[in-house]
C-alpha cells in the first residue's frame, strides 16, 4: 500500500505549505529571551523560541534561526533583540523570506525598555493572531510534506519493534512523494556498509561515507570511550554504539538515500526534490528536530523505548513506543504502540500503515501527545569551531 | 516458557523478552516468528530485553546481532550467557576512547 491523498495544510505564497500556523516569537539572542516570552504568554497560541548561544553571530546559529523563522508551520514572526547584539532583528530579517508571512522587529533598548516593548510586541502578536485566524486549511498534496525522523531514549525494543515499524512508514511516504529526513550522525557508526549501496549515486555513497568518518574522528578527538551511551540505553538492553546505530537506521526504511544535507558552519543545506535525505548533525533530540525543521520539515516521528515525553516549538511531534511496558506506563505521552509487534499482536508492517494515517492525520491538525500537553521544547546544536578546524586539517 | 527474539539467522545473540535466572530455559524465536532453539540461561539476565548468547563466543570474536558485527567479545562468552557491557564492547571505539 502506498501513502495516496492530501492533507489539510496551510499554503504559503511561496509554495510551502504549514501543517500548523503558529505566530512566532523569536529572541535573536539571550538576553531578549525574557521580554520574548512575556509577549508570546500573553497571546494564546503564540509560541517563543531562544537560542541561548549568546549574543555572537556564529554562522550555525544564524542560518539555523533563519530557517525556523521560514518553516512554513510558522504563519508570523515577530522578532525580538536587546540592541546591542551581533545576531541583530535585521540580520535575520534580512535571510527570511518576507514574501511568505508577516514579519515584525522590535529592539527592546531603540523601542524604550523592556516594558514598553513587551506593550507593543503583545498588540504586534493579537494582530498576527487574529490574522492568521482568518486563514483556512485547504487540501494539499502529499508531496508538499516533509517528515522529520527521531529517536531519544532508545532501548532494545526500538531496533525490533519502534524503528522498523517507523520504516515502513518512511518508504510508503516516500513512494508516495514526500520527503523524509534522517539524522542522528553519530548513531550511524558502524552502518555505513548498508546504508552506502541506498545511495542514488556514488557521490552520495561517499558523502554518507565521509559523514560518518567524521564522527568517528570527532568521538575520539574529544575522547569518547566505548562506555558513551545514556545510562537508559544500557539499561534498555542496548551495549555498543553500533548495536544502536543498526537499530537506528531502521527508521529509514529502505528507500533510496538522495542526499547528504549538510549542516555546519558554511551551510546549511536543503532538500532539492523528494525522496529520503540524511541530513548530517547531532543526535541531541530536540536540537536535532530543530534543525531538520530549519531546512522545511513540518513534522516529526520520533521513536523511544524507555519513554521520551519532549515536544517541539514549531513542529507536532508523534512518539512512537516499540516498548509495551512503556506504552502501558506512559499512555499519557506515547501515540503509537509498536510494543503490540514484540507481543505478536500486531505486525511490523500494519503499525508502519497506522504511523502513515496518523502523519496525515495531525499533517492536517490532529494533535499528538506531546503537542495536546502543550509541551514548546526548543534548542539549538552548533558544532564546536575549533574541532571543526582540527578535523579539516587532519581529514 | 519465557521468549527471546533472534533477529538474524547469523546472529550469536538473541534478546530476551524478560529478565531470567540461571538454569531458565527461553524459547527463541526467529524474525518469522517460529521456535528455532532453545537456550538455558547460563548466567543471570537481569533486565527485560537484553541480550542471551546463542553461541561459544572467544574472546576478540565478533558479535552478531541484525546480521552485523555489534561489538568485539572484551571476555570468552558461554552460550546462555548474559552479553552486555563486563563482555562485549564497541568495535570503533575501545573502553577509554583507544581503538579497538
């Protein structure tokens, strides 16, 4: 069976298309975050994301901020600096892409303090608001959605039940046009043998290659042992990295890998046409979702075994639980129960079918657990400069 | 009888869908789903699904499981026994970050 139909998004005059319509608060830099969040409390609906790297302009920061301001789940951005800052309003102003959405800047020491602008940011965000309200969903193509995949407290039961479940989900929404974004660098050590012959060309073959060389070279320059993963893995029943890493990979299904996206100080890199990209960067949960949203994804499949409850700022966020203990234990926070697989209730290939309905079903506005809790997590991973310039002089 | 889940024909593991004493006999299942050995736990496994070993394993032995290598044997490994962190360890990176 092959994913068919539409979904009910939110297109945008540039052709993207949203599957929520947030009005965005944004602080360029830290020190704005407060007065950001104040505004966006004020204004149901309205969300705020920071980033909490300072106030610097380092280049992953940038491009990264950019691209949550333009992913199409956001209807509105209201940008929010101190004054003093590097990663000014006007910088970021100036990547986006303003032919899709209202964008608004406030600079809290130009615009008269923090109360002053905090008054004038909450009656610039009810006026995004009851905008945006007026704006109706409408039948989209398939093909105009791109899926992020994730996992975050892995046990054994993901590499049985969870990601091969979520497999099947990614090779039906491929065939059926979408895109579909994998990452997770470091948890592809061990893998590139497989995942190397999915590669549409021996370019890309040798650019998966090459990714997870990198990451390798970067576990040991900064003294990663073979003790490195999170107590729950260990106790979960999974050992070594390349134990998750085979588990992990699984979420890919076995479609066709088009691309290596690259996410690093000299670009960030985005889908050129459909199909099942990696996108090259951390396996930090929520900073790794973020960044797959900043090159366009609209939704995340995030797959977990000891019980990951994490949402997303600008994204819905399907969990998915290869682990019957934890579906039962956690109802409140897993969507899918891939633990019935493990039981031999269910097989893997009619969960994968009912994680395709419920993509398109909160594409269309649908809410997962984590969103219905209201759960906003948001973080952001750059890579160390200085392990970057070792690595390119020693590659 | 308790139930372990063999992933690959080639595997030396198996995962067991329960924690077992010693002397506990799992039934291991295939990815098909059918019995295709029996294995007598050697030494204790103390959590739900972890890993059973299906065959001798020497020490510097590979270690399958999906069909892959997971890890070299750090210590010989008894079919039965519990395979875990004290006897199986990363095949890129050894235990205090040398290669393996």
């Amino acid at each position: 069976m092959e994913a068919h139909g539409t979904f009910l998004g939110y297109p945008r005059a540039n052709g993207q298309v949203g599957v929520r319509n947030h009005p965005l608060v944004m602080a360029t830099c830290d020190c704005a975050y407060e007065e950001a969040r104040r505004m966006a409390a004020a204004i149901p609906g309205a969300v705020v994301v920071g980033q909490f790297h300072g106030c610097g302009a380092d280049p992953m920061v940038v491009q990264q901020m950019v691209g949550i301001a333009n992913n199409p789940n956001v209807g509105a951005v209201l940008l929010v600096g101190l004054g003093c800052e590097t990663i000014s309003v006007d910088r970021l102003a100036d990547g986006m892409d303003a032919t899709a959405k209202p964008v608004e800047s406030l600079v809290i020491q130009r615009d008269g303090g923090s109360l002053k602008a905090i008054e004038a940011g909450t009656r610039l965000l009810r006026e995004m608001a009851a905008l945006l309200s007026t704006q109706q969903r409408q039948p989209c193509d398939i093909a105009r959605l791109t899926v992020a995949l994730q996992c975050g407290g892995s046990d054994a039961t993901s590499g049985i039940a969870a990601n091969p479940a979520v497999g099947v989900a990614t090779d039906r929404l491929v065939a059926a046009g979408a895109t579909v974004l994998f990452s997770e660098t470091v948890e592809l050590i061990g893998t590139g043998r497989l995942l190397a012959p999915r590669a549409v060309s021996p370019e890309v073959a040798s650019l998966i290659q090459r990714a997870i060389a990198d990451e390798v070279w970067r576990g040991k320059a900064t003294g990663i042992s073979g003790r490195s993963l999170p107590k729950g893995n260990e106790d979960g029943g999974i050992t070594t990295i390349e134990e998750k890493a085979l588990g992990n990979i699984l979420k890919s299904g076995a479609s066709p890998i088009q691309g290596v996206l690259e996410n690093s100080r000299e670009r960030l890199e985005r889908p050129t046409r459909p199909g099942l990209y990696l996108q090259n960067g951390t396996a930090w949960d929520v900073a790794s979702i973020t960044h797959m949203a900043a090159v366009g994804a609209q939704l995340a499949i995030f797959t977990t075994g000891r019980g990951s409850t994490t949402g997303h700022a600008i994204l819905p966020v399907i969990k998915v639980t290869g682990n019957p203990d934890t579906f039962r234990n956690m109802s409140d926070n897993m969507d899918v129960d891939a633990g019935r697989i493990i039981l031999g209730q269910a097989g893997i290939t009619q969960v994968g079918e009912e994680i395709v309905a419920l993509a398109l079903a909160v594409a269309s506005g649908a809410k997962p657990k984590a969103e219905a809790l209201g759960f906003t997590d948001f973080q952001m991973f750059r890579r160390d400069a200085v392990v970057e310039n070792m690595l390119r002089r020693c590659r | 009888m308790k139930l372990a889940i063999r992933l690959h024909p080639s595997d030396s593991v198996a995962v067991a869908m329960e924690a077992g004493a010693p002397g506990e006999c799992f039934s291991v299942l295939s990815e098909q789903g059918a019995e295709c050995d029996r294995v007598e736990i050697a030494s204790a496994l103390p959590l739900p699904y972890h890993k059973v070993a299906l065959a001798e394993i020497a020490a510097g032995e590979a270690v399958l499981k999906y069909g892959q290598v997971i890890g070299l044997a750090s210590a010989p490994i008894r079919r039965g026994e519990w395979v875990h962190l004290h006897n199986l360890q990363s095949a890129t990176f050894g235990p205090r970050g040398e290669e393996a």
